[in-house]
C-alpha cells in the first residue's frame, strides 16, 4: 500500500498558468505533468490559496497549520507548494506552529514554471514528495537535490537553481541516486498541540555605523509595535561611546516591547564576548543565538501571540523548539 501525502498548493512560480486553478483538477494537472508522483505515493491536493508569495504571511501560516492538524492522522506526510520569496518565513512559522506533529511537511517550489524549458519544478516536486514519505518529522525546504531545515533556512538567490542555503546546519536529507539523510533530523516526542497564531506586529532593525539613537528611539516606539528584532553587528555588538543604543533598547523593554538581537553574519550572538554587548544585558535585550532573520520574526510572531508576559516569551524565544537556536 503506497503511502499517503497531502499537497497543499499556496501559488508561486511552480504551478504558475494562465488560468485560475480548479481544486477538482489541480492533483490531476501535476500527475499528468509529473507521472512519477504516482508511483512514489496517494496523492491528494488542497489549494489554500494562489497568491505571489510576497504576499503569504500570518494568515495562511495559520490556516496551513488548521489544516494540516486537521488531517494529521489521515496522511503519512505534507507537500506544500509555495512561492521562493517567503518560503523560509513560512517554513520557520510552521516549525513553531506545528510543534510535535511527528510528520514530514516538506515546502518546495521552483525558480522556472512547471511547462518551462528547462523547468526544475518536476524534480523539486518529485523529490519533495518522495521525503514527504520519509521517517523525516521535521518542516523542512526541498529544493535542488537538497532538503533543509526549514527554520534555519534563507532564500540565497533568485536565479540559480540552488536558491536555499542553510547557514550553520548541513542539509537534513541530500538526493542523489540514493537519498542519504542526516543523523541530525529531529525526533521529539512531544504531544501535538498546534498553535495556529501569529502577531505581525514586530519591526525589524538593522544596525549601522553611525545610526542615531533618536532615530532607533523613534522607530521602534511606532504605536502598534510590540516588539523589535534587532540584527546587531557580529556576536551581537552595538555602539557604546559614539551614538549608544542600549540606553534606548532598555526603555523600549521596560515599557513593555520584546527586544531580540540576532546576527546576519554566521555564528551565534554572544553576548559578553566582546565589551560592546555587555551594555545588552543590562538593558534586558534577548540574546537570539544563531537564528536567522525569517526564524527570529516568525518566532517572535508566535510568542507574541501565544505568551501574556515578558518573561514567557523571553522563555519561549531563548529555547530550541525545532532547531532555530
């Protein structure tokens, strides 16, 4: 009996037409065009929504996660198709949102339409629900022989057939002749007990040489801001004698805003490696360990909407909940 796997269809390059897409013709469509997917598994398909994924955030995370919980029982793996712009965000969200789910949900996409020359959507499509039928209990990205952590995950191109990286963590499967997966995939034994909400209400901030205080000050204390990810330079460093900012980060904690501090570089945020973070902890600011930016905010989207006090999401945000940290 082959097994089960349910394809969620969001929009994107992969299954781009001319035409609105018919939920009655949709699987038929990608078996016709990629035969192989029915001898590889039982294929049913959902499309939750078409949308440019530029346009994909905490609503259809949320209804993803509904349905996947759902029919969590139903299939043995989940195949959602998506646009590359915001696959890592939506990868991170559901990496939280799904916790102990105990199944593989694998995104993947393509940078060239299904009916292209030299598309790269059959392969994506195919090695994608191949995992999905993996003892894989992970979100995860697929994409160019390669499936990745999907929270530790970044878009890294827009032209290359590779266009996923994953900084700090070595792929979760590799698909050559033979699919040789990682001794590192998760396996937690945790009850499932998902967590479909996300607050957007987070600003994200970058520093820079010579930025002004006043500026950050003015910024980050927008009405309807509840909290800030701050990239600082480094292991987490910020000025300290020239243009302060931690002076600022302090208040904006003591009146109630989350403030995380991650890196852009590889490595972790460190704070007290250096005397330019020391300042970070005294003002209560988050260390965000090696997390990459979309883990960082889709993170503090669902604490913020799943956590009443500070020091409940502080909690949550410092944890390793699916291999972010």
């Amino acid at each position: 009996m082959k097994p089960r796997v349910l394809l969620l269809h969001t929009g994107g390059t992969l299954g781009m037409k001319g035409t609105p897409l018919e939920p009655s013709g949709y699987a038929a469509t990608l078996l016709s065009a990629v035969p192989e997917l029915s001898k590889i598994a039982e294929i049913e398909s959902q499309i939750v929504a078409n949308l440019d994924s530029s346009d994909v955030g905490p609503a259809i995370w949320g209804e993803i996660t509904r349905r996947i919980a759902t029919h969590r029982e139903d299939f043995d793996g989940f195949v959602i198709v998506h646009g590359t712009d915001t696959m890592a965000y939506t990868a991170s969200a559901l990496s939280f949102s799904l916790r102990g789910l105990g199944k593989p949900v694998v995104l993947t996409g393509a940078q060239r339409p299904l009916a292209a020359l030299r598309t790269d959507a059959r392969r994506n499509l195919a090695d994608a629900v191949e995992l999905a039928t993996k003892d894989i209990p992970e979100v995860g990205i697929c994409f160019d022989g390669l499936l990745l952590r999907g929270c530790r995950t970044t878009k890294a191109s827009a032209h290359d057939y590779r266009g996923f990286m994953s900084a700090d963590c070595a792929p979760l499967a590799r698909l050559g002749v033979d699919i040789q997966l990682g001794g590192h995939i998760r396996r937690e034994t945790l009850e499932f007990s998902p967590k479909d909400a996300f607050d957007p209400a987070v600003l994200f901030l970058h520093a820079q040489p010579g930025l002004n205080p006043e500026v950050f000050r003015r910024a980050a204390s927008v009405e309807g801001v509840k909290a800030v990810v701050l990239a600082a330079f480094g292991t987490g460093t910020l000025p300290t004698s020239v243009n302060p900012l931690a002076p600022e980060i302090k208040a904006l904690i003591n009146s109630g805003t989350d403030v995380l501090v991650i890196t852009t570089s590889t490595g972790k945020v460190d704070f007290g490696l250096y005397k330019n973070s020391l300042d970070l902890i005294d003002a209560g600011a988050i260390p965000g360990g090696n997390m990459r930016l979309e883990a960082a905010l889709t993170k503090m989207m669902h604490a913020l909407a799943n956590f009443d006090s500070q020091d409940l999401r502080r909690q949550y945000l410092v944890e390793d909940i699916a291999g972010e940290v």
